[in-house]
C-alpha cells in the first residue's frame, strides 16, 4: 500500500511534516507554532489536492491561502514587535 504513489507520496510528506513541527517546537514559541500549524494544515491540504488530484484552484482558494498566509505574517510581525 506504501507503494503506491498516491498513498505514498502524501504520507511521505506528512512525515516530513511532523519532523519540521517537532524541531520547530523547540525553536519557535509556541502560540506562533500552534497558530502557524493549524493554518498551514488547510494550505498544505489545499495545494496537495491540486497538485496530485487535479483540483481546480478557483479564486476563493487562492484568496483563502493569501489571506492565511498574510495572518500568520501578521502574527510573527506581532510577535516580533513585542521583543
């Protein structure tokens, strides 16, 4: 079941994923680690359906992937203003 490419390559990233979350917990605080993960997760999902199922990316995806990624900016710019 591994290997097949459309089981196989989502659980590869995946993986991948959970690696990046858990060095990042060390290295990140966690009220922008945890805002940044759940965000990304929809983003992640979105692009991945696209890419490997052929999903169309209409406009209301792309401005909810822009207007996700501008508010984890916004917090990370918050956060580095109250250093």
């Amino acid at each position: 079941m591994i290997m097949q490419i459309k089981f196989g390559l989502p659980f590869l990233i995946n993986q991948c994923g959970s690696l990046i979350y858990f060095y990042s917990l060390g290295e990140i605080p966690a009220h922008i680690m945890s805002v940044s993960t759940n965000s990304l997760t929809l983003v992640v999902t979105m692009i991945t359906e696209s890419l490997l199922f052929g999903e169309k990316m209409n406009a209301r995806k792309l401005l909810g992937i822009t207007l996700t990624i501008v508010g984890i900016g916004l917090v990370i710019l918050e956060n580095e203003g109250s250093k």
